[in-house]
C-alpha cells in the first residue's frame, strides 16, 4: 500500500472515532454510529474490489 492508502485509512478511522464518540448523543434526535460503520464498510469492499488497495497500482 502507499500513502494515498494510509491517509484514506487514518481520515476514515477519525471519522468513525468521533461517530463512535457521539454515538446516541443528542443531535436533532440522536447520534447514531452504525450507519456510519455501515457506509465505512462499503466503502473500503467497493475500494478494496476496485484495486485502491493492491500493490499493482504502485
């Protein structure tokens, strides 16, 4: 993996930190952290299948 991957990897574990540090706190409802983690997960198969994270790219 190279940078790109690295920088993707720490801005998305920030954003899920602060979700999971929000989670069910109030915010015109509620903070809710699992779609977050949903979207997350998504994200990173749909990069993962489309090559983002494999050597070849390099």
């Amino acid at each position: 993996m190279g940078w790109p991957q690295y920088v993707y990897i720490a801005l998305t574990l920030i954003g899920l930190s602060v979700s999971l540090a929000n989670h069910d706190q109030p915010k015109k409802g509620k903070e809710n952290a699992i779609p977050t983690i949903l979207a997350m997960v998504l994200v990173y198969y749909l990069l993962w299948k489309g090559g983002f994270f494999s050597e070849a790219h390099l």
